[in-house]
C-alpha cells in the first residue's frame, strides 16, 4: 500500500468477530497501525500511548484501529489488561499485513523469521493513504504526537 492508493473496505475482524470496515469509519481519518506482538513490550507502549491520547486523537478527527497477526483471544486480554479504547483486528490469516506491505522477513540476534514490519498508515476521510510512519521512524511511548504533526 502506497501513498494515493485506496485502502481496502473490508479491513478484518476485531477481537469480538466484528467486521470492521472503512466505511464505519466515514468523515474521520484513520489510524491503521501494524504491530508486531501482543503484551511486548514495544507494542504495549505504543497501544497505551495512543490511548492516553485518545480524546486529543478524536479532537483532531482521527479513529484508531490496531492490527496484528494475533487471535482474538489475545486481543481480548490485551485490550482489557491495558483498557484499549480502540478495536484490534484478529488478522490471523494474514490478509492485512499482506494487502499493507507489512508482512515480511525480519532479523533479530541473527536469527530469521516472519513477522509485522511496525507501520502506521493514516488513511484520510475518503478512504486514501494520506501517509505512512514506517517501522524506523516510529517512537511507541510518542506515537500520537508523531500522528498530530503531520
């Protein structure tokens, strides 16, 4: 997914089987952020980040939805261990992070595997990327302000 494209209508599942689609998102832009694990440490900074900023968010005209490749169950926990004001997407079959980009093979302690490149893409009030934070850029205890300076 690029700058000016159009992003999907169906995005996926939210940790309660309910599909959320970028029509429920109408009028308001779009925070659709990738993240790699459930309750790491990284993606628990980032998640509590953007909730701790979640009415400043709304006040700009922004809604947030998080994705990874996690089930819902996990959502479930992580969402109520960190009270998440905002949907997970249960993207187990790896339909999203392939359709953004996300997807890919990463390197940790030389080790090689597969797994979610952290990526935020804001998607405006039509339905097009408007921007892309990429996995180096992004700060998980300041990601908020970084999606307000744009």
């Amino acid at each position: 997914m690029e700058i000016g494209e159009r992003a999907p209508e169906i995005l996926g599942k939210d940790a309660n089987g309910q599909e959320i689609r970028l029509s429920d998102f109408k009028g308001k832009k779009l925070v659709l952020y990738f993240y790699p694990k459930d309750m790491t440490s990284g993606c628990t900074a980032e998640a509590c980040n953007l909730r701790d900023n979640m009415d400043l968010l709304q006040e700009n005209g922004y809604a947030v939805v998080g994705a990874s490749v996690d089930d819902a169950k996990s959502h479930q926990k992580f969402i109520a261990k960190h009270e998440l004001p905002f949907p997970l997407i249960a993207d187990t079959d790896k339909t999203l992070v392939e359709a953004f980009g996300v997807w890919g093979e990463k390197s940790m302690y030389g080790r090689k595997y597969f797994g979610t490149f952290r990526t935020t893409f804001i998607i405006n009030e039509d339905g097009i990327v408007e921007r892309i934070i990429g996995p180096k850029k992004i700060k998980t205890k300041d990601h908020a302000r970084q999606i307000l300076e744009a």
